[in-house]
C-alpha cells in the first residue's frame, strides 16, 4: 500500500489537515471532497488483487496493483470539487515517473512548461507566463526561492511531496504576485495512513555521457497515536539522490563590427543595417568549448509532529530542509577570434580579390571570411580552468493551529524561512596565449583557428600553426590535433566565497464564518506580515600575473607553475562532441593547491562591488466570501498589500576606485487587487469556470539593488534598477471540464491577461569602465539588467484529457489497462519593450504539448511520457549582438516501469532523457546558434517497499 485515502474516513481527516495547512479559506473548498465523493467513485474500483471497494465501502486505495488509475482518481476527485481552477498530482503520481524534482513532476501537468539547466528541469513557464509569475508555497506558505522571486524548483526533491496542487486561478486569499499560479507542495502528514507506517526507495543507475553513476533513495516513518489528551501524529521523510555526469557545450557570442562596410555579395540574409544605412554583418566574435564534470545531489529532510485534542482544534509544527549543489569541473576553452578586431580593413569598396591583407587576421574581412565560416589567424586562447562548488538550500520552520467553535473557523500561523544560495568557485585559473606582437610579429606563437558555424546543430573548429611571411601576410600551416601544442601562460588566479542569504518571516491568521446569506455562505478575512531581507556576503582572492607583495610579484613569490601542464591529469575525454581538437582535463586539487599558494602573499577580501541588501516588509489582508447556489458557486473579494523596499548598495566612485559610500534607496506602494470566481455545476458530469482576476508582479531583490555586480568566473556585469515597477495585471479564465462518471477528464480552457509596465531582461555588452580594477577590463563583459517597457498581453488555450480502456469496458480484460494522460497549450504574447519594440514575453512557447501513454494491469505499469515546447524568448539583447536571444524548441522523452511483486513490494526502471536532445540557445535568427550542450541518457533501476 503506498497511500489510503478514506472518502469518509481516513481521507477526510487528511484533506481537512491539508486545508488547514493551507491556512486559507479557498484552499479548504479545494480540499474539502470527502462529503462529496459518492458520485465521482460510484463505479467499483479494482485495487489489490481480488479486491474491490466503491465509495460506499468508504476507502479509495492506491496500491502497488493500480497505482496510476487509482492516483488519477484521486487527484482528479480534488479537482472537481475545487471551487478554483487547480490541476492536481494527487498521491504516487509524484513518483510514477523519473521526476527528481518538483519542477519535473508538475511538467506533465497542463500549462505547464519547464525550463532546465544541464538536462534537470529547473524554472516553470505556466500558460505562457515568465517565470516570476508562478509562487512556491509549501503547505500553503509562500517560500522566497534561493534566487529570489524566480521560483526554482530543482532544489525540491519530489520525493518531499505527498501532494501537489497548482492553482491558476489568483483568488484574495492568495498573495497577489501570484499573477499566473501558485504551486504548492503538499508534504506528509502522520494523518496520511492509519497508523505505523514505514516506505523505503532504492535505486541505482547510470549517465551514458561522461559513464558516471545515478544513486536515489528515500524513507519515511509515520504513526499516530491515542493518548488521554487526544490524538498525537508525527512523521519523519528523507531523500538523496545524485547523477555524476558529463556534459558537451559549445557556445558562440556573435556581434556587428562597424569596421565592415565592404558591398554584400551573397549572405544578405545575416546582415543589420546600421544607423548610416550601410551594411553591417553579425560576426561570430568568439566560439568556445565549456567541456563539464560534475556532481549535482537533491536532498531533503523533514518532520512534523501534529496533535489534535480533539475533532475542532489541530496544530502542529514541521521543519523542512532541502538542498540542491551542483560540484563542477568546467574546462573553458575561449577562441578570441575578434582579439585583432581593429585590424579589420576600413573599407566600403568591393573586394578587389579574396587575399588577405598584410598584418590582418581575417576577422570580419568579407572579402576571404563569411559570418558562418572561415579562418582567422593568430588569434588568442583563453583558457579558464574552473571549480564550483555551488549549493542551494530553503530551511523552513512553520507552527500553527485550526480551531473550529460556535460556526467559526481560525487557522493562524507562523512562519521562519531560510534559503541561501551559495555561489562559491574554489578555484579558476586563467591562461592566455603569447601576444599578437607589433604587425603580428609574434603571431606564430598563435594559432590559427578555422571556423564552421553553418549547421546550428554542431559548431565545428580546427586548430593550425600560424604561418608569416615577409611582408606581414598571415597563412595557415599544419593542422595540430591537442591545444595543448600552443603555448598558454597563467594570467590570473582567482577564488570566490559568495552566499546569498534571504531571511524571511510570516504571520498569518485567517477567520472564517459560515452563515445563511444567499442560502450557504462563507464569509473569510485574513492578515499577513511578511519580513524578507535578502543579503550578499562574497569575498574575492583575485591575483593577475603583475601583482606584487611586498614590491615582489607574487607568482614569483608563491613559485607557481605557468604552464597549463602542470594542473594535467591524464584523464580520457568524457564527452561525445566532436571537438576538432583534444585537450587535458584538470585535477580539481591540482588547481585548488594554485589557489593555496597564492594565499600567503593575498587575500579574500570583501567584494564591495557586488554587496547588496534588500528589505521587504508586506503588510496585506483580504475579505472575501464563498456563496453556495443550487447551480454552482461564487467566490469574490479583494486583497490589499502595502509593500515597503529599502534596497542598499555601495557606490562605485570613480573608474576603479574606492567603492566605500552605501547607498540606499526606499520605494513603497499599496494596491488594491479584486477578484471574481464563477463555478458553474451544469451538468453532474460538467462544471464550467469562469474567473477575473488581478495581480502584480514586483521586482525581484536583486533588480531593486542600486548598483552594478559582477562575475568575474562567468565574465558578466549585471545591473539593478531600484525605479523598476511591478508589472500590474488584469485577468479572466474560462475553462469545461467534463468528468464522465465512469472515470477520466476532459477540459478545454482559455486564459487572457493584460499587463502594464512589463519587466524585461535586457542583455547587451557593458561597455562601461566603472567597474575595472586590478587591471581587469570588465567593459567587454555581458552586461543583463531589468527595464520596464510598456503594455503587453499574454492569452492562450488549452486542453487536457485522460482515459483508460477499463472506464469504457463491462468486462475485465488484458487490454483495458490502456490508457492516456495528454494535454497541450497554445500560448501567444506580445509587449512592447523598453526600445518601443514588440516583442514577445520571456518564457512564451506557442506549443507545450505532454503524451503520456501508459498500461496498468496484473501488478505492472508502464509510461511513456513525451514533453515538447517550441521556442521562446530568453531575453532582449541589443542590435549590437544581433538581436534578442531565444530558446529553441525542445523535446523530452521518458519511459518508466514498474512491477508489484507483492502489495509491498516493487521493483522499478526508469530510462530518460531518451532523445538526447540538446539544449540550445540562438541570438536574432534560429541560424546563430548562442549556446548548444547535450547531457546524456540515464538509466536506474531499483526497488520501493512499504509496509
């Protein structure tokens, strides 16, 4: 047995907690099914073998027998009788596949969509939404992200969750950032099962790229108890899993160059027009290599310990720790191909012949090179040898209470919420190649690189000797198979101590009455606090080549090793990519020891740069009321938030000065957010819902900071924006849904909102001396930060369905344990961003689209889950780097297995990530292809026990 859930019994007990736990009156209409469950599960309910029980037997069961019909009842049972729009995984459809984390789970829910980084799910688009847009609460209470407002979900094991309920529809008691939906995680309750209760999962598996290994396990203990002083309950959960693994990644920064002015001959289609009305190309300026190994872990424990005096009063306390890190070993190979950029012939004339000219590398020449393939000589390596060790975590501590007297209901709770992003990087090295020298003179030290960019799919480099003539003319030699034959030097040791700690506190109380207005009416009222202040601590070690101690340089003084040689491991390469070139890889305390001997002679200073601190007070509370009619229902009512910011940073003074003056700056607005919900029971087996609704979207913490920060490992430059408004938005939702009394679903839904001031991301070349210190240009880095633009819309359909064979048969045969759960979301956006330009919302996919077909029957379950998304929009870049950056479609295919051997007893497969499609970013058109990484198929297999 994995969960009983009691239509009279055990389950009303617990859907009553849950409600509870929600600490919000809406929330308890989503919950609260028991009562109202004979007409959904009349049909008799096949469960373990032999066994069969309806509603009247009061017990919906889901077992290792039927698992995903019964999973799907149940969830789909909270649905129906929801007076929200909500999309639910109820029970063991949590883990029925190979979804590590939240993020993964709720991607096979409809409307949603998921972004990921190194092949896991992390960010969820929902209908078309940006990712700001959706609200993590567990139990019910918001939780700030490790990131801020950007709701990350991989450092969620879905393993923590017994529940898990997204709510689309904004209602008062919700807070109102919650503009797309809200995803809450349920967690477990001792009040879950009957009583002594003990589940243990094991698996083991493995990365084909990289042949590194997957381990997952998970465990819980639950019982409750009588006492003379009511019942007492108490749970403890835990789960661990971990993938180490390689990853390809090719990544190209494209740019115009002012300098080509040459007539086009043949690639018109890759050509801007600048202000002058001449010709300007998008030019690769670099292409590189970023070769990963790494260790990424999820991990959770949890506890809760609940007491119940008696049927009207409940309380309880619940810690929750979980924690994503990501341990990487990155080799970062950069081609500088624009390094000699002003050497680019100055000419507006037709080329005269395809030579290139003396003391030129080639770069941007049109008369020899194309933007998509080339050969450019004597360029720069830039070489960076990097160890992460990053860690995410939320520790979550709630206490609260239920207590029901005379016709009243209050839930109060209290809440204290840490999450911490640790952004460490023991160790990077920087190695670059000799100079170019006065006319190239030093240019065969160099390499020469030939460029193909023409498939999207595989950016392809070879490696050549540089050859030089007498009158400067630069031409290719030899091919050379390992970089490692071109000379490199260290130019740079750094290491970083970063952790972005957000501290947050909530008090909530909500206050509930029912009376007889309007026939059966629910009159709720609530207040809430919210105290968030997110603070960063981050300290540098960073040394350059001529830096001194004591009037003697330090690398000289720590007697460190220049070449690249002397951090090699002999390691065989992990990857599949075709590099065109071969290389070592670095030992991890090779590069760390570098660090050590550089520590005696400096220091980890504090980064003033990149400090900043954040407060947020909120002050909201809402009335709202629930009217119960012969036909359906109505919910309406509005919330208010008065919200304070005070955002701290230091000043940069000069180009790299003194960055000693703080700054701070206060911001604060209140707003009054209404809404209407309309739930119409037309039929037994239909319900249509009709909802309006308004919300606001706020900036997130480090977009109110008053600075500019950097990272100097990444080579970006990001910017706040303390005058950033929230995005303020009107909605409306109209959704059927149909549940034939034999089982399964059916929906067809729209959505429609309206925004003002939408928030971009807008990313474009720094190009700024402010930040340059310690003889680091940071002007060439990737400068991203958040404007407002102007109005926009986001509006879509959707549709969902789910159907097994036995719903429809009379008999029980082999073939009824067919079944599907599909759903699909056509999406479309538009705003005008901060330029006047139209474009589309960052994260809106036209098409999402989720297959699941599966069989269930005998003890043994099957799925196949396919996922696809079309391209969105990733961010605004400026015409200086070819126009905005893009996501390109993505597809998803999983295949997971189960057998019961006994009702306690379970072995399991789970194949994913079977297409070994890349992820891949592209900048202006689908041709330039930004960023490609490919991550491996993964194979587990293990065993679930539950007694």
């Amino acid at each position: 047995m994995i969960l009983n859930l009691s239509a009279r019994g055990t389950a009303a007990l617990r859907l009553a907690l849950l409600a509870s736990l929600a600490g919000s009156p809406a929330m308890a209409q989503v919950m609260a099914v028991a009562e109202q469950a004979g007409s959904d599960q009349a049909a008799p309910t096949r469960t373990r073998a032999g066994e069969t029980t309806t509603a009247e037997d009061g017990e919906i069961v889901v077992s290792g027998e039927r698992p995903i019909r019964e999973s799907e009842r149940a969830a789909l049972l909270v649905q129906k009788n929801s007076d929200q729009l909500v999309s639910v995984l109820s029970a063991d459809s949590v883990g029925r596949l190979p979804d590590q984390n939240i993020a993964q789970a709720v991607s096979r829910l409809p409307g949603v969509a998921v972004q990921r980084d190194q092949g896991q799910a992390r960010y969820v688009n929902l209908r078309g939404a940006p990712l700001n847009w959706t609200t993590l609460s567990f139990d019910g209470i918001n939780v700030i992200s490790p990131e801020g407002r950007d709701a990350r979900f991989d450092s969620i094991p879905s393993a923590i969750a017994t529940q898990v309920i997204v709510r689309k529809a904004v209602t008062p008691d919700m807070t109102a950032e919650t503009i797309a939906g809200n995803i809450n995680v349920i967690t477990r309750s001792a009040f879950d099962y009957k009583g002594l209760h003990v589940q243990g999962r094991a698996g083991i598996g493995t990365v084909d790229l990289g042949g590194g290994t997957e381990y997952e396990a998970t465990g819980v203990i639950s019982d409750r108890w009588e006492t003379g002083i009511g019942e007492i309950g108490a749970v403890l959960s835990g789960s661990f899993y971990e993938r180490t693994m390689a990853t390809d990644n090719t990544e190209t920064d494209w740019e115009t160059v002012s300098r080509d002015l040459r007539p086009i001959t043949g690639d018109a289609a890759n050509t801007l027009v600048d202000t002058a009305g001449g010709p300007r190309r998008v030019w690769a300026r670099e292409t590189e290599n970023k070769l990963y190994r790494l260790t990424r872990r999820n991990y959770s424990v949890s506890g809760r310990l609940e007491w119940a005096p008696d049927s009207d009063n409940k309380m309880f306390v619940t810690s929750i720790y979980s924690a994503f890190t990501d341990d990487e070993l990155r080799s970062n190979y950069i081609f500088d191909l624009d390094d000699q950029e002003g050497r680019v012939p100055n000419l507006n004339t037709a080329c005269a012949n395809s030579v290139l000219a003396p003391n030129t590398t080639g770069y941007a020449d049109a008369c020899v090179n194309s933007p998509f393939r080339g050969t450019v000589h004597g360029i720069d390596i830039a070489s960076n040898l990097t160890s992460r060790e990053f860690r995410q975590s939320v520790f979550i501590n709630t206490i609260g209470g239920d207590h029901k007297f005379d016709g009243w209901t209050v839930s109060w709770r209290g809440n204290y919420t840490q999450s911490k992003d640790d952004r460490s990087v023991p160790a990077q090295l920087n190695y670059d190649s000799p100079g170019f020298g006065s006319n190239g003179a030093t240019a065969t030290s160099r390499p020469t690189v030939f460029y193909d960019l023409t498939d999207p799919q595989a950016q392809r480099v070879e490696l050549y000797r540089t050859l030089r003539a007498a009158d400067g003319t630069l031409s290719r030699g030899d091919r050379v198979q390992s970089i490692a034959d071109f000379p490199t030097s260290l130019s740079r040791v750094r290491s970083t101590r970063a952790i972005d700690t957000t501290d947050a506190y909530t008090g909530r109380i909500d206050i509930a009455r029912e009376t007889e207005f309007l026939g059966n009416t629910k009159f709720s009222v609530g207040l809430q606090y919210d105290n968030r202040v997110k603070e960063v601590d981050e300290r540098l070690l960073d040394v350059n080549s001529s830096a001194t101690f004591n009037g003697v340089n330090i690398f000289t003084q720590a007697n460190l090793p220049l070449s690249p040689a002397a951090v090699s491991i002999p390691d065989p390469y992990k990857g599949q990519l075709p590099l065109g070139y071969s290389f070592p890889y670095f030992g991890k305390q090779n590069i760390i020891d570098v660090v050590r001997a550089v520590e005696p002679f400096s220091s980890f200073n504090f980064n003033n740069n990149n400090y900043y601190k954040v407060a947020e007070e909120v002050w909201s509370g809402y009335a709202m009321a629930v009217t119960k009619l012969d036909w359906g229902s109505i919910i309406y009512g509005a919330r208010f938030e008065h919200v304070t910011n005070e955002a701290t940073a230091f000043r940069a003074l000069t180009a790299g000065g003194p960055v000693t003056t703080l700054n701070t700056i206060n911001r604060d607005f209140t707003q009054i957010y209404p809404s209407l919900h309309i739930n119409w029971n037309a039929t037994e087996e239909m319900k249509v819902r009709l909802s309006f609704n308004t919300g606001a979207a706020r900036p997130d913490y480090p977009v109110l900071r008053p600075n500019f920060t950097f990272n100097d490992a990444n080579m970006t430059v990001s910017g706040g924006n303390p005058d950033a408004k929230p995005e303020q938005t009107r909605g409306v939702d109209l959704y059927w849904e149909y549940y034939p009394r034999r089982g399964g679903f059916f929906m067809v839904g729209a959505h429609y909102k309206d925004v003002r001031d939408v928030l971009f991301g807008s990313t474009r070349q720094f190009g700024l001396d402010v930040l340059n210190s310690g003889g680091v240009n940071r002007a060439d880095y990737v400068f991203s930060t958040t404007l407002n633009g102007g109005s926009g819309k986001v509006y879509g359909v959707e549709a969902a369905a789910q159907l097994q064979l036995d719903n429809f048969l009379s008999d029980d045969h082999w073939w009824g344990g067919f079944g599907i759960q599909a759903n699909a979301s056509l999406n479309r956006s538009e705003a005008f961003a901060p330029n006047g330009d139209k474009v589309r919302f960052p994260g809106t996919s036209d098409v999402v689209l989720n297959v699941g077909p599966y069989y269930e029957k005998y003890g043994f379950s099957a799925r196949v889950s396919y996922q696809y998304r079309s391209a969105w929009i990733d961010g605004l870049g400026e015409p200086g780097v070819g126009g905005d950056f893009y996501w390109a479609a993505d597809g998803e295919l999983d295949v997971s297995a189960r057998y019961a051997i006994t009702k306690n007893f379970e072995v399991y497969a789970d194949l994913s990530n079977l297409l070994n499609g890349p992820g891949r970013r592209f900048v202006g058109n689908d041709a330039r292809t930004t960023e490609r990484e490919t991550f491996g198929r993964r194979y587990t297999g293990g065993i679930r026990v539950t007694y």
